[in-house]
C-alpha cells in the first residue's frame, strides 16, 4: 500500500474535493486560492538523468511538470507508473508538459537502470526527454524532497512516497496527489490542462504587448562595440554565492551603494524597493533580477545586508544585496557597467560611487542608465524593462 506523508495528508484535506476554479498556491500552512509571498516553489537543483547527462532545474522552465518520487526496485513500482503513464500518455504529444521522477535509491538506480525504465514508458510520446528520472547523490535528492516538495517522510518507511506533486511554469507548486488514486490523477490531468490554459492566456497577453513595444524606438547597447557585462561570482544576504550564472536569460536593473552612506543611497534603495514592487506587479517575477553590490564590503557583511534588505521588504527571488572582495567588486563597477566606484576622503560616507542604474539585457548587454534617486527615470527604466521583457530582448 502506498502511503502518504503528513503533508500531503494536511493539503489534500482541502484540495481533495476540487473545486478551485483556478489553482492553488501551495504554501508550508496548506494551499491559497492566489499568489501570496509564502507559496512554495522548487529550488534550483542540478542532478544526473537516465541518459548519464547533468540535468539542470532550469531546463523546466516555462514547463509544467509532475513530479513524482521512487525507486525502480519499488515494491509498489508498477502501481505508481501506471498512474503516471495517464498524464504522460493523454499530453505525449505536447512539449511543455514533462515528468519528471526522483529516485529514491540512488545506488541501485544507475543511469542504465533508469534509462531502461524510461525507454519502456514512452515509446509513444512524441517528443524525447518528455519523461526524465533523475539520480545523483541521495543525500542531495533527499534534500529537495524535503525542502522543495514539502514530504515529511515515515521514518520507518521512508522510500514509500505516494505524493506526486504538480508544478507550474514558474516552478511553483499548484497541485498535490495521492499516486495510488485513480480519481487524484483524473484530477492531476484536469489540472494540467488549467494550467496550460493559464500559459496561453499570459502568451497571448505577451504578444499583444509586443506588438505596442515594437512601435517604440528600439533601446540603445551601450558601451564599447561587442562589451557584455563579464562573469561574476560575489556572496548574498544568505551568505550563498550568487554569480551570473543564477542570473542567465533574466534582465537585470544594477547599482553600487552601501548600507552605511548617509547621502544618496537611502533614495536609491527606495527606488529599488519601487521596481521590486513593480516588476511584481507586472508579473515579471522570475525574468527580471535586480542586483544592488556594496562599494564598503568590509562593513556591509551578509548579515548586515539582511538587515538592511528586511527594513526595506526586500524579495530575494526579485532583489539581491551582494557583497565580497573589494577589488573585484570595484572592478566591476568600472569595466563591467562602466560606474564610478572609488574611495574618497572627500566624499560623505567615505566612498564615492554612481547614481545610476543600469539596465542590462538578457545577452549582457548595457541597454540603459538612469538616475537611480529621479521617479520619473526610474519610471521610465520600468517601462523599458517591460519593453525588452516582451521582444525577448
């Protein structure tokens, strides 16, 4: 028998009778009807699929998935893939709708193993990696189990996992079922399908935008010919690494400031904290990153940015305070976005470093700069970034 952990028990309590008209957001207290701040999303994972290649969570992105959780020496093994082979078999022919299973015996589950596995189940999709079985370390699996998917798991049977959870384009979790009931998976391909309908809705909306943005004047590339911002590796508010890497295919709003500076750069964070709000708004969240790096990392440590980023409501999924090595910070500033960033005996706070904001684009290129202490430019920096957001630029 398949069992179910406490939390899905907790959230199918309320999911279970269906009737959300549009889905839910789920959160670690259970599911809301809308998009609160607390809704649970997948974190950025990186395992190894069956066919031995690395698999990266940002090859999900703009999909939506079912995400399920076994071994392929399961007991229950046969049970829970006939269930997955409905919603895989009903969308075999659309792109953007995957599966994608974890393992939960590392060891025995080989690439070999899973590619076997895989190659028997979707002989009939219509297009290859519809269905990807991840491996790698356990220890790294079981980490996203618990921390992305919410399972509390029966520490006397822990690889006997009936949750298979539903996540949207975003990575955010919108559905929860039992992987023994044929009723739940009924449920699940419902679900899919108003999920598609809320992607096409938000597709149609983009190009009906695109199509006023491309009668505006097209933004410059600033900088010298063939310039885009260089590689960059620095520490966030969390004391994680964040590099260009996190930030790949997203625009990017940057400026240098610190917490301490007594002059411009309290304005210049409440005009960040404006954009933040606005990109929300706009339901730009997830292509658009905004990037503010200390010019005074000795003083502006990671807990320091926290604090300051919490007095500001800071989003870190939106905003990143970044701090690190101050030459490679400075650095840069200088060559990388071509601001100001020097220390001066003269200047208040003791460092002297631009009011700008530069807007970048998804290639690295410099698009614009704005004074970052003026509404109005900042107003007009939102605008653009909603113009190259919908050319794609």
């Amino acid at each position: 028998m398949l069992a179910l952990p406490l939390i899905g028990l907790m959230v199918l309590g309320v999911h279970g009778e269906h009737h959300f008209n549009t889905l839910p957001y789920f959160t670690g207290d259970g599911p809301s009807v809308a998009y609160v701040d607390e809704a649970q999303r997948v974190k950025p994972f990186e395992l190894t699929n069956h066919l031995g290649e690395s698999f990266d969570s940002k090859a999900l992105e703009g999909k939506v998935w079912l995400a399920a959780f076994f071994s392929t020496n399961a007991p229950h093994v046969g049970q829970v893939t006939k269930q997955l082979l409905w919603p895989n078999f009903r969308y075999r022919d659309e792109s953007d709708i995957t599966t994608v299973c974890f393992t939960l015996n590392a060891e025995y589950d080989t690439p070999e193993v899973l590619n076997k596995y895989v190659e028997r189940n979707t002989r009939y999709n219509g297009f290859q990696g519809k269905w990807q079985f991840l491996t790698g370390e356990q220890n790294r699996i079981d980490s996203i189990i618990s921390e992305s998917f919410m399972i509390e798991r029966d520490p006397v049977d822990p690889d006997n996992i009936a949750t298979l959870w539903l996540v949207d384009s975003k990575g955010f979790l919108r559905g929860v079922y039992h992987a023994a009931s044929e009723d739940a998976i009924k449920d699940a391909v419902e679900d899919i399908a108003l999920l598609q309908k809320e992607m096409d809705e938000a597709a149609y909306a983009k190009k009906k935008l695109a199509e006023r943005m491309s009668e505006l004047p097209e933004l410059p590339v600033l900088g010298p010919e063939g310039h885009t911002v260089p590689p960059f590796a620095f520490l966030d508010s969390d004391s994680a690494e964040f590099s260009h890497h996190d930030c790949a295919n997203q625009l990017r709003v940057i400026d240098f400031f610190f917490t301490t500076c007594p002059t411009i750069c309290p304005i210049m964070s409440s005009q960040m904290a404006r954009l933040q709000a606005g990109i929300e708004e706009r339901g730009l969240k997830g292509d658009v990153r905004l990037i503010s790096h200390s010019v005074d990392p000795e003083q502006d440590t990671p807990s320091q940015l926290k604090a300051y980023g919490e007095r500001l409501g800071q989003d870190p999924e939106i905003w990143k305070l970044l701090t690190g090595d101050k030459e490679d910070l400075y650095d840069l500033a200088r060559n990388g976005y071509f601001l100001t960033a020097i220390e001066s005996d003269t200047a208040a706070g003791g460092i002297f470093h631009s009011d700008i904001f530069a807007l970048i684009d998804r290639a690295g290129k410099i698009r614009g700069y704005y004074d970052g202490t003026d509404t109005e430019e900042v107003d007009q920096l939102l605008e653009h970034v909603q113009q190259l957001w919908a050319l794609d630029q």
